[in-house]
C-alpha cells in the first residue's frame, strides 16, 4: 500500500501486514442474503477502493469459486492497491459443507483461488474452518509452504478455537483470525480474543452488523427474500426475533443520540475494541458501503462502550450463531508423535 487510505490503517499480526481500517466482505455477491446484481457488486468493490476501503475478503467457497472470479474481474488493473484475502478447507457436497485441510488439498486450493483471483500472490490467505479430521499442524505447514514459495504472503485462522491457535502459531506466524464479533456476538471475548493477542495475531471480525440485523432495518421476518440464508438463521425466527429487535431498538435510540445510524453506531463499537481489530461489514450495495464507511469517524467515549455494554452484554442474543453449533471455534486432532 503505497499511501495512507482516507478511512485510516491498521496492522494485522506482528509481520507488518498493512491493511485499511475497514475492510469488504464480498460473500453476499454470491450467495447467502438473496439475489445480488453484479453490475451493482463490481461498482460497490470500485466503490470501496475509491473510498480507500482496500482490504477485501473473499472465499473459494462463496459461489463455488463466483465470489473469487467477481472479485479478480473488479480488481483487474488495480491490483497493487488491494489487500487481497481469501480462504479454503470448504466446500459442497451431497447437500452439506465438507471441510478438507490435508495438505495436498491446501496447494490444489491455493492454486485454483489464484487462477480465479487472476493475480500471483494471496496477501492473506485463511484456513476458513478448522478440520477435526487433520492436524492443524499438517494444513498450517502447508499453508507455510506457500508463504516460502511467494504466492501467499501471510496466513490467518477462520473460527478456530484457542487449542488450534496456540498449536498454528508453533509451526508458523499468523496473522489474523477471522471470526464473528459483534454488539450480539460476543463470545470471542471469553477466551480466543485474549489468546489471539497473546500471541499477536489481528481480528478479523464478520458480520459485524449482526447479519444486517443490527442497522435497524430489518423488523419482520418477512423483510427477507425467500431464498435469504436468515430466514432459517436461529436469530432470526419465531421468538428470538422479538426478543432480539429489542437489542436493536435500544441501539438505535442512543444512534438517535449520537447522530448516527443504527449500523455505524454498531460498527463503531467493533471499531473502537482496539487498534489490531479491522472488521469486514459484508454488503453487495454502494449506498451501504458508504454508510460503513461512515463509521469509522464516529467517536465512542468510555461512557457510549459502558452504556453499549450494558445494552448488549456478552450472551444478550437469543438463538445460536448457527444451527450446528459445532460449526464455530474449531479444534482439530492431536499430531500423532513420530516413532
């Protein structure tokens, strides 16, 4: 990065990674939260460039390779200005998610990610969900066998639980770890967040918005399109959606105060958990990158964190973060000893 972003920089990991403040996720171009017009998708990625959004995250899994081949078409020409991230170990068969981190699946990843990408070098590349199959050191040496050839220059964790963490960074430095992190999503806090920095490794977190959910402007279930990923979301149906909207009314009365909205209050409060923390709010629509782009100068004194707090303390959420709860903080099997 040749220049400081408008919307400011911060350092992932202790190996110098330079990213923006604010980062993109580009999932929603290619799956989840209903239909996305791409025309709309590549003007929001040129968009969040020209705004100095520059770190982008992408999947081999969203789309099944569309979201990477989306992106490498937006990014094409403009390449050194990006902080590029993607990630690998998922992908669909039979009707359900397989997560694969043997070591020969990392290379023929890496591999197909930067032919889609059409670019020589991953900046940042995750391991998207921890194989309880494959131990971690297997898929993290790999992973590092990347970095000493120069098609990936730094690595990061998806969703991985402490164990795995403190069991990656034995075989090479890591980066960041991406997880979800929010005003309702707060379980990070009670033991992975404070052994990431122990060990110096960034947050990445997702869905920082709470699915969308915490901009307010969602309030019936029936505001989703039929084939959006969350009318199915435990957070998102029966009860738990009324018992969680009043988290969000309470949110968007103090923006009211603030002078801000409901989504950039929230953003801001991910913003403000420290220096080495760069969410990537998710949207297929320039009106709402700019919004977010909007949070990062909204100012949070230590009165506005203590109040947010009580409004959504550590388990405030009713519902699960998915139907299969396995799916989150993952561990994966002991590295058998040598004989």
């Amino acid at each position: 990065m040749t220049s400081t972003p408008p919307v400011g920089i911060r350092t992932l990991g202790r190996d110098g990674l330079v990213v923006s403040t604010l980062g993109l996720g580009c999932m929603g171009m290619s799956q989840m939260y209903g239909a996305a017009d791409r025309d709309e998708s590549l003007a929001t990625i040129h968009r969040a460039l020209d705004s100095g959004v520059t770190f982008l995250d992408t999947s081999d899994v969203y789309g099944d390779g569309h979201n990477e081949e989306l992106v490498g078409q937006a990014i094409a020409g403009r390449r050194d200005e990006v902080v590029l991230a993607t990630k690998f170990s998922l992908s669909r068969r039979d009707g359900g998610v397989v997560i694969d981190g043997r070591p020969e699946n990392v290379r023929a990843c890496a591999e197909a990610s930067l032919r889609r990408l059409g670019v020589e070098v991953i900046d940042l590349y995750y391991q998207h969900r921890v194989d309880p199959r494959v131990p971690i050191e297997d898929t993290v040496g790999a992973m590092a066998g990347l970095v000493q050839e120069g098609t990936v220059r730094h690595l990061g964790l998806s969703e991985a639980s402490a164990a795995s963490i403190r069991r990656a960074v034995a075989v090479h430095p890591i980066a960041a770890l991406q997880s979800e992190w929010s005003l309702w999503t707060r379980d990070l806090e009670s033991e992975v967040l404070g052994v990431a920095r122990e060990h110096g490794i960034g947050i990445v977190p997702f869905s920082p918005l709470g699915r969308g959910f915490l901009t307010g402007a969602i309030r019936s279930p029936e505001d989703f399109a039929e084939d959006d990923w969350r009318r199915g979301h435990p957070r998102f149906t029966g009860e738990a959606f009324a018992a969680n909207l009043r988290l969000v009314d309470a949110v968007r009365e103090m923006a009211g105060e603030k002078g801000c909205t409901p989504g950039q209050l929230a953003l801001a409060w991910v913003l403000a958990q420290g220096d080495d923390v760069v969410p990537i709010p998710g949207t297929k629509r320039r009106s709402h990158l700019e919004e977010n782009v909007g949070a990062v100068a909204v100012q949070l004194s230590d009165a506005d964190l203590a109040r947010l707090s009580r409004i959504a303390p550590p388990g405030a959420a009713v519902g699960g973060r998915y139907v299969d709860s396995s799916y989150a903080y993952g561990d994966s099997p002991e590295k058998a000893a040598p004989r």
